[in-house]
C-alpha cells in the first residue's frame, strides 16, 4: 500500500543518481527532510567579532593573519562564503595571488573532494586559493558526509584517515556506527597545520603542496601535539610585537570532547547537534547543525530529564568558569609579548629572550589550544580548564622573567601599552584595517564576481543555496 | 561422530540433573511465576521490587508488562526457552544470593529487550535501524551496532536510580499482593 | 511472627532509653546493623603524613600548628584519638595548658553536645582544650548525627544552624530531608573560624570564648568567605618566613560539593558515602563512612550503570588533572614566601612588601580551600580547578611583583632554598620537631592516661570502641 511504500521510501536509501553531487539542492528529493533542515543552517546567520570581544586576540596575533579578522563560528550555510569574505583571505586580483594557500578551502565545501579527485591530492593543495575561486562555490553539504552514491557516511577528504593512523586508531572504515558519526565532523573541528610537501606533477614540474595535516602522531592531547610539532620544528608565524615563533592552534573540536564525559561515555556529534525528530511517524536526524541549547528538549531530554532552566544554568556557570580562566591567560600572555617588545627596546638580546619566547610559545598553544573551539567549556570543561590554568602559569612565568631582563637593562615598574579596544589592539598589532577593507570591496566587486559567473555557466553553482549568503561580515554593516 | 554421540549422552544426562534441580529450586523460588505474564508474579522475589516500583511509575506501566519487554515475543518456542533460561537463572541467583545489589542485565537481555522496543515502536525507529544496518557489525549486531534505545531513553522504563536498596519508594511495594 | 516484628522494630524508630547516649555502644542493642558497621570506619586506619607527600605545606604554614603535623582524614573511629595525638594540639600539663582552644573538641566527639549542652556554649568553648580532656573521650558517634531520644536525624551543635540562617538559608529544622542527609555532615566537613567574643559568666566573670563560626555570611563561595574574613579583619596566623598574614582553609567539603554536579543533582553525602545495604530482606544505611570507591556497586552503580574499571579511570583523571594544579601553586606560593624573606633580608619595607602580601594571603587562601577538603577534585571538579588557576595567577602575581622589589635592593636572579623534602621544609618553617614530639610523648604517658581514668569511673568511656585506637600516627610507627 502507499503509507508502506512511503516508509520503504523513507528508510532504505535511494542510490542518488543527480551528476552534481556536490550541489545540495540536487541530494533535496531523495532526501527532503535532511534537505530542508540542513537548509536551516541559514538562521544561525549572526557575526560575532571576536577581535571586538577580546580585543587582547590581536596583540596575540600579531604579524598573523587572524589579527586583521576573526569571528566566532554560524551555521554551515555560511562557511564557504565566511572563507571568501574573511580579511584573512586578502584580496586576490588573479588565481595566482592572495596571501591564502588552496588549502583554506578544505573544510568549507563538497567541491573540495571532487576536485581532489579530478586533479589529485597534491594539485589540489599547490598554489593559491584564488586558483579554485570559480570551482568551489559550494558550502557544506551532503556530499561532505555522505557517499556520493549510497548516501552512507563517509569521509571523503583523505586527511583524517592518515591522521587516525598516525595516532594508532582505527581508520573511518574500521570505526564503529557511534565513532562515524563523530568522524564525519573531524574531517573539519579538529586542529591542523599546512605541511610543505615537495611533489613533481606529470610534467615533471617541482611544486610544493601545503598539505592539510592534524598533528596526533603523539595522541589528541595538547601535550602530544606541542611536541610534534616542537619535533617536526613548525611555527606559524613570527609575533610581530615580541618576535616569538608562536603556534596557533584552530579549533580541536574532536580532541577535546574526546576527553570530555559525554565523549568519553560514547555521546556522538550527532546525538546532540543532530537530534532526531519526529515528524508524523519518522523519525529522522535534524540536520539544522547548532547550537543544542536552542533544542535541548530533543538533545539533551531524552538522556536528562530534568527541567531546561536547570540544565542551561548549569551549562552557563561553566562558560563562566572558562571564561575568568579565559582573560586571566589572555592578558597576561598579551602583556607578555608587549612587556618582550619593550626588552628588546631596551637592548635585551635574543639569547637573554630565548627563555621567555619559550614560555610565551608553549603559553600561548596551550591557551588557544583551549579556546579555540569555543564550546569545548561545554564538551570538555574539566580539561578545559587545566590547560587554561597551565597556559597562565607559563604566561606568568614569562612575566615573572621579563621583570628580570627589564630591571638588569634599567627598566623599573614598566606597565604595558593600553589593549582594552579592537582599535587600540590593531594599532598595536599593526594592522591597516582600512586599506585590507578597502581592498577586499574592491576584489568582492570583481573577481568574486567573476567567480560565480563561470561557475553558473559550467553548471556547479547551486544558486538556491547562495540566497541572502552575503549579507553579514565583520566589516560591511550596511548592506542588507 | 563419536566425539558427538559422547556430548549428546553428556548433554542428556546433565539435562536430568538439571531438571531435578530445577524443580526444587523454582519450588524454593517460586518460580512458576515466571509463567504468568502478571508483573506481579516478578516481585515473588522482592529482588525484583526496585524493577518493578520505577516500571509502575513509568509511562509504560499502562500498557507495557516486563514479559513484553523482557521475553521474546515472536515466536512460542523462543518464548519458553527464555523463560526457562531466565527462571533458571534468577532462581540460582537468588537461592545462592549470587547477585549484586545493581543488578544489571545481561547481553542476552539486553538484545531481546531491544528487539522488543523495535517492534512496538516500529515505524519511530525505523529511521535508526536503516541508518544501523548500513554498519551491520558482524560482531555485535543485536542492538544496532552497539546502540541502545536507552542510551538516549536512559530512564525508560526503570528510572535513573536504580539499585535493590538505592531506589526510592521500593520497600512498600511488596504488599501490593 | 517473629519475622514481621522484625520488620515493624526495624520500621518504626525505638526510643533509646539507656543513659549514657554519647556511648555509641549503648546504642547497638536498638540498631546493630547501623552500629557494626559504624565500628567499621576502624578499617580506615593508615596515616598518610600530607607534610611528607607535600612538602611544601611547611613552608606555607610556617609558623602556625599545620606546619608541625597533618595527616590525610581516615575513620570516624579515630577522630578522637588523633585530635589528642597530633602535634599541632600539643602537650598539655594540666586543665589549663596547651596552645589550643576547647573548640577544637567540637568535630570529634557526642560527648561536646552533651558538655555545651550542660555547661552552656560559651562555657564550652572558654579555655584550653585540656579542660575537658577527661570528659571528651568518645570519637564520632550516633549522638553526633541523631536525636538522642527517637534517633532521628539531628544537628546536635549551634554553630550549623547560625550559619545557615546568616546565609539566608533554611535551618536544619526547615531543610528537605535529603538535605538533612547532607546537613549532619556539615556540622563537621565546613570551613570555620574561631570567633572571639567577650562575655560574662553567672559569677561575673568576664571571659572570652572562641566560637566555631562558618563565614557564610556572604554565600558559600571561596569569595564570599574571603570578602567575609576581610571584612571582620581576621587572620589565623602570620607566616614565619614571610610575615604575610594568612586565613587557613580546613575542609570546605559541604561548600565545594554543593557547585558540582552531584550537589547541584541533589546526590547527597550519604547516597554515597553511606548507601544503603542489605541483609537478607532488611534495609538499612552502611554506617561505615568511608571513600566510595570502596564500594562502588552499592555508592554508584545504581546511578552508573558502567563497568567500575572505567568509571574509576574517570575518577582518577579527575584527580591526576587537580594535582598538577595543586603542584603549581602550591610550588609557586612557597616560593612566593620565601622570595619575600629574601626581600626582608635585603631592606624591602613593610610597605614595599604590602601589594606582594595581598597577593599572598588572597592566594593561599584561594589554595587552601580547593585543596583542603581533599576529595573535592571528585566532589566538585571544575570549582576546584578553578580556585587553584586563581591561587597561582595571585601567587604568580606576587612572584612579578618580588622580582621588582628584590632587583631595586640589588639583588638579581635569586633563586629560593630547596624545600623538596619534610625535613628541609620544616627546618625552614622553624619547627623543632624531635623536640614537639618528646613532650607529646610525655604528656601521653601521663596526663593523657589520667583522662581516660577518670572518665572510666564517671562512666563516661565506652572502652569497647577504645580498642586499637592509639596504634598509629605520623610520629610514632613502632607501637604495634
Ligand atoms: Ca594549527
Ligand atoms: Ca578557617
């Protein structure tokens, strides 16, 4: 009967035989309750200027590209477009300029997977992201998780499974059910670095890839990775204030939960962010990713029951707990670097500043280690806050050393330049905020333009899911 | 075919002993009750009151009694066998005072429950079991990969706090004769 | 039949008619199953020595009894005896000799309820603790936590009740009965103070007693109390290396447990530390307080349904994550104080000295009430680690501040003595320790002995639960 092929329907999965995978809206008649509510994703459209919140980031990070722009995370609607409007992408004038590499895309379509399978890995990881500005138009999308033709989960970047090899766990194939439906979403929350990889192409042209790379060779801990890269000798970039070779660490969403309670008691990704919800008699996962505090009823519920209010309570006392952990380590690191700026002024050499760049490097991984995933105060409060605590001490550590090197060059009671606003910070940090803003309305008004077009001729635009996309960044207020 | 014949003998012999067994301790244990489907006949043995209070306090307690969940429900055969296993079982337990005081329940237990829970709720989970048996694991397969319904339905039916002495409200229950 | 009038003794509360109710002993003919496993807290009976473990603790006590002497908590059973054994409370020669006070009688015995009860409170807490030595002789016991007639729940001391009315709080009276089954332990496991206050005996005598209070008059917050204690100007002692004045810290375990998790769920102290138990069809709760780790099956695994290995893991990482927090600032206070002594050495002021000692004294404190209630890295995991990052960012703050002071006396790169071991440490704290323990050891030969005479022939020793109790303690290991 009708009702019992509907159910058929509904709960075996149709081989999706669309040619444009990676256009979601082509996955919507197989799959319209995912579809709809993955589309959802477009409420969560609000921009959080995080250099507004804690202007103490740009001293932290300057020299580095986060310093000119950088906001707290909204729905998947707008990753790809966040990607293209960000300062930190500048303003490519060609496919060959902009300071990005073609790496910055990885995480931010379903493009990216069938690019690499086209041109390859390496390819696809050499050169400048402006390279691909016309061919990944796409956010995240069913083709990011799913098999392109069983609509299994699926990992479809290869980083993750050389990751999970290096740390000695099991590949995405071998994981559990429960374990890939957190795996999915560390293909993207997780920590990582460019690795330069020399590569000769079929032409027997020499080209450096910079290769997407999570550093778990010594475990998912922010211990194992300081030393892999301690090891393998990376650093990010030069603090231009204090001369410190700094990591920065971006969001280890997966490696902190993991140490969490729910990860530890096998709570998935998707148990919280992806609730199932009945609607009629099916039951199906919510794929409006957000936050679960705004659908705790089918979240958190079914495990706690317990009245809402309570539970919220409880979830926001540890955000406060975080976040007077938070600014203690962020200011002193901040003062840190300002109070290094001025021994080095003063003359102290970098062998007398070794010991404190140290402390500074080692302080600020840990710190950002700990807060760049925003919720892990939620996922993981308790690890949390020993690595803030620990990223204190050796922020501290560097200050209680910088009186020494100050008062051995004549410096006595030396207080840091004021850092309170995202104006005076940028100062500080050096960045032309008004000229990076200028140029990037000039290249949106051209290339970006550019962009789309061709990808509308060749078919791979996915224009229902670009409506309103660009409304909101940290710079343009005034263009809704 | 020798080794064989030997464990058939062996298996009938201990069959014997076993039912004789079995007799008197089910007399000892009363565990005819495990015949009735009355969740009554379950609190003959007051091990079973915690079980039994958060059950009757929950929302199946209407129309849902502990062979439904408990024993297999789809074929007669199957049926008997497990009441005979159970009964057996807790009868051993409770005459030896084997058992801790949180009980927990056995993987055997635990797949028929679940298979239970499935067909009640057949068209709600279907859903979770078509997304599970895309992962079909060979080595555990009975409950969808590992997952139970009441890893997110934690207290369906019995409650968050569940111990023989732990549970609130448990010791009266004994008189509902 | 006699199986239902065991049932209907056992549901309905005997009233106890013996005379002598501080003796547990007499009880036992109304509650034996509450009784023998009340005499089981005698298990618990090892001595970890907290100053051999932590030798730093010295140094931030120097100068006030702790430094002499402090063990880990072990059984109810010996709460009397090593409140006379440790070398904190001394050896007295008389009624009115030794350095502490009566108060210090309060957490271990029935027999204080009894005494204040007759002799009026103040009366109680006026005088020197060897005045009741031969009248204060029976541990923790049913009186402590039980009305004396119907055996129900009871605070059988003021102190409880005045605290709970000035944190606007309902009194015992008033409280839930789950909280109740919080509240008897309360009574003991609080931070305190001894508050002095005049008054006038019926002789007119004037008299100053010193009274238990709890600082809660601002909530039960690590804040609160130091705002309260600031506010009333009170120090409990002045560090001897540093000359900071110092509040110590016992055992806010109530206070911390109610921010956890299992506070804020309403598990109470009982749930755990004395579930309930069987016999044959008989319920009743295990009076052996004791860890509960010990007993998982019946403590957690009602609420756990979890194999105990791992959630024992779980536990232990809770405490692995404590201790390298408690190192750091533990380490960093005792350099703090003895950097300070090297200023004083060298010049510096009270005056230059007065921000370093603010820092100091907040710190500590801050340390001490995370630490002192040593299971609160269970009871309270997030609140501890929290504390802790505070006490270090303060003790580091001092340390800054040190550096300053020390390099304007000239003095560069100083590096504080080694504490690494009880004996250094306490050789710097300036405790004269064989000497502490021959004049304990002398007065247990004597007056000690007379106590317990005269009490057994006021009838007053219930010399059964003696038994075994003077077998241990941090000096003296060769008595067995
Ligand atoms: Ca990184
Ligand atoms: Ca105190």
């Amino acid at each position: 009967n009708e009702r019992e092929q509907e159910r058929i329907d509904l709960t075996t999965s149709p081989v999706v035989k669309q040619e444009v995978k990676h256009k979601s809206s082509e996955w919507a008649r197989y799959y319209p309750r995912q579809y709809s509510s993955w589309k959802k994703t477009k409420e969560s459209s609000e921009i959080i200027d995080m250099l507004e919140e804690k202007p103490q980031l740009a001293v932290l990070w300057a020299g580095y590209g986060f310093a000119k722009d950088y906001n707290a995370p909204r729905g998947h609607y707008y990753a790809l477009q966040d990607n293209v409007n960000t300062l930190r992408t500048g303003a490519p004038t060609d496919a060959k300029t902009g300071p990005m590499p073609t790496a910055c895309w990885t995480c931010k379509s379903p493009d990216v997977p069938r690019i690499q399978e086209r041109d390859g890995e390496l390819e696809y990881f050499t050169g400048k992201w402006a390279k691909y500005g016309h061919e990944i138009v796409n956010t995240i999308g069913c083709a990011s998780c799913h098999d392109n033709n069983t609509a299994e989960l699926q990992v479809r970047v290869p980083h993750l499974d050389r990751a999970l090899v290096a740390a000695g766990l099991p590949t995405f194939e071998d994981s559990t059910h429960q374990e890939k439906r957190n795996l999915v979403c560390a293909q993207c929350h997780v920590e990582y670095y460019f690795k330069k990889e020399k590569w000769t192409d079929k032409d027997g042209v020499e080209k450096v890839a910079k290769v997407v790379t999570l550093p778990w060779a010594n475990g998912l801990t922010v211990e194992g990775a300081e030393k892999y890269y301690n090891d393998v000798g990376h650093t990010d970039f030069k603090n231009k204030i204090s001369g410190t070779p700094i990591l920065k660490a971006q969001h280890p969403g997966y490696e902190l939960y993991k140490t969490g309670i729910h990860g530890q008691k096998g709570v998935s990704c998707a148990d919280c962010h992806m609730p199932y919800t009945q609607e009629g008699s099916v039951k199906y996962s919510d794929h409006q990713l957000q936050n679960p505090l705004n659908t705790m009823d089918r979240s958190c519920m079914p495990c706690h029951r317990q009245d809402e209010k309570t539970l919220e309570a409880i979830v926001h006392r540890k955000y406060e707990r975080k976040d007077q952990l938070h600014e203690l380590a962020m200011d002193n690191l901040a003062k840190a670097h300002l109070e290094t700026a001025k021994a080095m002024e003063v003359g102290a050499t970098d062998e007398e500043l070794k010991p404190v760049r140290d402390d500074i490097r080692s302080g600020q991984w840990y710190w950002d280690y700990a807060v760049a995933s925003h919720p892990s105060f939620f996922h993981a409060p308790e690890e949390t806050l020993r690595i803030l605590a620990v990223a204190n001490e050796k922020a501290q550590n560097a200050r209680i050393k910088l009186v020494g090197v100050l008062a051995k060059h004549g410096v006595m009671n030396y207080a840091a330049p004021d850092f309170s606003t995202k104006e005076k910070a940028q100062a500080l940090a050096g960045v032309p905020y008004e000229k990076l803003v200028a140029e990037k309305e000039a290249f949106k008004a051209t290339l970006e333009k550019e962009w789309y077009k061709i990808a509308e001729k060749n078919g791979d635009l996915d224009k229902e899911n670009r409506k309103d996309v660009d409304l909101e960044s940290s710079y343009f207020n005034n263009r809704k | 075919m020798k080794e064989k014949s030997t464990l058939k003998i062996l298996a009938i012999i201990a069959f014997i002993i076993a039912a004789i067994f079995f007799v008197y301790m089910a007399y000892i244990a009363k565990a005819w009750s495990y015949l009735s489907k009355d969740p009554k006949a379950c609190i003959n043995c007051h091990v079973m009151n915690t079980q039994y209070a958060t059950w009757q306090h929950s929302s199946h307690a209407r129309d849902v009694t502990c062979v439904e969940c408990h024993l297999p429900t789809d074929n007669f055969f199957d049926k008997y066998k497990a009441k005979a296993v159970d009964g057996w079982n807790h009868t051993l337990a409770f005459t030896f005072n084997t058992y801790e005081p949180a009980m927990r329940i056995s993987d055997d237990g635990a797949k028929r429950v679940q298979k239970n829970c499935i067909s009640c709720h057949e068209s709600i989970t279907s859903t979770l079991t078509s997304n599970a048996d895309k992962y079909h694991n060979f080595k555990d397969d009975y409950v969808a990969n590992g997952r139970k319904c009441w890893d997110c339905h934690k207290e369906v039916p019995h409650g968050k706090v569940r111990g023989l002495t732990t549970t609130p409200h448990n010791l009266g229950v004994k008189e509902v004769k």
